[in-house]
C-alpha cells in the first residue's frame, strides 16, 4: 500500500513521518527503512530503523529511484515500511512523472507486502485528482 501525507513545506510532514516511524518500531515484526533527502533527521529515528541519507546516491531520474529501492527490497525481504520523506526532493520529477512513481510503488507494494509512506511538497497547489486516492491524513 502507498499512502501520501501532501503538504505545504513547512506543515509538518516530516515530523509526522518520524513519529509514525518510531511508533511503529514498537509493534513491527519485519524491518522498516526510513528516506531522507538529507542527514538532518538522523538521530530523530530510534536506531531499530535503516536510515538512508539519499544525497550519498547519485540518482536523478524516477525510474533510478523505483530501481534503487528495488534494490533494497531485494536485499532484505524482511521490510515491512519504507518511509520516503521529501520525494520531490530526492528526485526531480512533474506531476506526471509522480504518478507514474507511485503506480509502480503501488505494484512492488502489493507483490512484496511493503508499506510506502511518502511525504510530498504541494506549495500552493492541489493534490491531483489522480494522486488524491493515496493521500492520508496523520493521526
């Protein structure tokens, strides 16, 4: 399953993320990998956590990042969340291009039993139709 948690920067997305990641270290049986943009939140994360600083990886491009994750996957089936904080971030991609992104989350998703938690910048502008059926709102 993919969820996004869209927001204006600022609004508190990452904040969100962290909680849910540290709350759910206290009740996973698999491995949970969290996505930063860069190393600020490092040391927010329980330690239980992969944390992977992603201005270490020289990936541009969406269909790097489906592969890049991919390979993570494959290296530890015992993932149960991967938290990607700031995609637009990471990857430069339109809204297109997200989309596209998620779709093939959303397969890897159901085919190996992992959770995608993704916070996205939206300065301004409306969630799309299309992305809005994967937006969710934290507790």
């Amino acid at each position: 399953m993919v969820k996004i948690l869209a927001g204006k920067e600022g609004s508190g997305k990452t904040k969100h993320l962290l909680k849910m990641a540290n709350e759910q270290v206290k009740t996973t049986t698999g491995n949970i990998v969290y996505l930063d943009s860069d190393k600020r939140h490092i040391y927010d994360l329980k330690h239980e956590i992969r944390f992977l600083n992603m201005e270490e990886f020289p990936i541009e491009k969406p269909d790097e990042f489906i592969g890049f994750l991919l390979g993570i996957i494959s290296n530890d089936y015992d993932i149960e969340t991967i938290f990607v904080d700031g995609l637009y971030n990471m990857v430069e991609m339109n809204e297109i291009d997200a989309l596209s992104c998620i779709n093939k989350l959303e397969q890897v998703a159901k085919k190996f039993d992992i959770e995608f938690r993704i916070g996205m910048n939206y300065n301004g502008e409306e969630v799309s139709e299309n992305l809005k059926k994967y937006v969710f709102m934290p507790e």
